[in-house]
C-alpha cells in the first residue's frame, strides 16, 4: 500500500506556515496485517518548532527515530527501518513500518480515532481518512498564501488489498489497488474537509 503525501498520513494540524509532503505505500495481507513504507518531507521551520515542548502538538508526523518508534509501538507496531535527510530548507524522512491488523493502522495514523478509522461490518472491511479539515474561507489571503506555500508539495496515497475494493470515494481503483493523488497546495486550500474512503 503506497501512500504519498503527509500523510498519509495521516493527522494534519500542519500549521500553514509550514510545508509537507508525502509518499505512502501500504500493502495489506491477506491476515490482515499491514506493511507501509512513508517518504515525507517537513521543512525545517516545522521541526524548530516541534523542539518547543508547548507546540510539539503541532507537528502532523514525528521527525525523530525515537517518536516514530513510539508512536507505532504506542498503536501496537513496529518500526522496521528509518533514515533521515536534513537538508537546508528541509528534512526529508523515509520509514517502514509493520502492523498486526489495520485497526492498528489506523490508531498509528490518528490515535484519536478522528481522522483514520477502520470497521468491519457483513464481511466488508472500510478505511476513512480524513486528509484535511479545511481552511477558513474568508481568509482568502491565507489561502493565497498556502496555494504557494505547498507548490512544490504533493500527497499521495497508494494501498493494496488482499482483494478488490468493493467501493471507493475519492480513489482510483485498478484491480487491487486504490490510488488518490493530490497537490498539497490544493489540498490545504480546500474550505471543505476533504476525506477519502475505500471498502474490500
């Protein structure tokens, strides 16, 4: 299952005067478990922020081995590699991880619940991310700003299932996998929430 955004991931309380990007691939087995693979880029701005302990809230996805090792052992994963690029204007992190079930998955993604969940009902398994809350509309200048901001961005989300989705709403379905693409700058501009769904 690849997944190229934020993710993702996959809880975006992004301030808007910072940038991020994401690549995820997630692959679900057919017992249920989860691999994925995340490649995404945080400008340095988010991770100075992140070094201050009030506003560490702020920051969608950790940029530090030891938090992302915590944050999945914390929703019943594992780590299985990390690296990190700091560049001058940015930090490029690229991870694997593994999950026991997707509902694991999913508390990784959101441990709140609010933006990932996962059900199963009458054999179907379902997915619903919510990528994005939505900006305030009147702040047109705000989301000026984003729209050139998150240029260079981009979220991307790819997952593969053990069997072909049954439904979808926001993805594009070729066989087993599910595929939803988007400018991050469009994404963050958005004054609706923005969700996607897919049901195997």
């Amino acid at each position: 299952m690849k997944l190229r955004v934020f993710p993702l991931i996959l809880s975006f309380s992004l301030l808007f005067t910072s940038c991020i990007g994401i690549d995820a691939d997630a692959r679900v087995g057919a017992d249920g478990s989860v691999e994925a693979s995340l490649v995404y880029t945080v400008s340095t701005a988010v991770d100075e922020i992140g070094r201050l302990g009030s506003n560490a809230a702020d920051i969608p996805l950790p940029v530090g081995r030891q938090d992302l090792e915590l944050a999945a052992s914390r929703a019943g994963g594992e780590l299985v590699s990390w690296s990190r690029d700091d560049g001058p204007e940015a930090i490029v992190v690229n991870t694997s991880l593994r999950f026991p079930t997707v509902t694991a998955f999913a508390l990784f993604l959101d441990p709140t619940g609010e933006s990932a969940r996962y059900t199963e009902a009458g054999g179907t398994s379902t997915l619903t991310l919510r990528l994005y809350e939505g900006a305030n509309p009147a702040e047109d200048e705000l989301i000026d700003f984003i729209k050139s901001a998150f240029s260079d961005y981009a979220v991307s989300l790819r997952l593969e299932f053990p069997r072909t989705p049954a439904a979808s709403e926001g993805f594009v379905v070729s066989g087993r996998t599910a595929v939803y693409e988007i400018a991050a700058a469009d994404l963050y501009a958005s004054t609706v929430p923005v969700f996607v769904q897919v049901s195997w």
